[in-house]
C-alpha cells in the first residue's frame, strides 16, 4: 500500500531495479534473438515461425517491467511532496 509523505527512495530504488530488469531481458534475450532472426538461413515464414512466440512472450514481460518500473518512479515522485 502507498503511504503518502513517506521516503520516495524505496519507491526510487525499486523502479531503477526494475528498469535494471529491462534491460537484463533485453540484452540477454530479445537481442539475440533478433541476431537469430536477422541469420535466418530457411524461409522468412519458417523463421519467423520458430522465433515469434518467444520473442513475443519475452517483449510482453519486458513491457510489463518497464511499466511497473514507471509506476514506481512516479510514485516515489509523488511522495516527494
């Protein structure tokens, strides 16, 4: 529960840890596959069949992430006041 007019700093360090999480997903996961994808030697619908369904569940985890990162931000923003 948010309790107004306390510390923003857990709210800061939460949502930086957060976005960290982002980035994580990103490099370790959605690059490579996208280098997979780019040297793809059979056909683009064989390709693409084979690297969608991850990509995609991995590219919905990081929105998820990145939004909660954001909320946490703001939130610690919000009680700065």
């Amino acid at each position: 529960m948010v309790c107004w007019g306390e510390s923003p700093r857990p709210w800061v360090i939460a949502g930086l840890a957060l976005y960290i999480g982002v980035l994580v997903v990103t490099l370790v996961i959605n690059v490579p596959l996208n280098g997979a994808l780019e040297a793809g030697a059979d056909s683009a619908a064989t390709v693409r069949s084979a690297f969608e369904d991850s990509w995609v569940h991995w590219n919905h985890v990081r929105s998820v992430v990145a939004t909660a990162s954001f909320a946490c931000l703001v939130v610690g923003l919000l009680n700065d006041r």
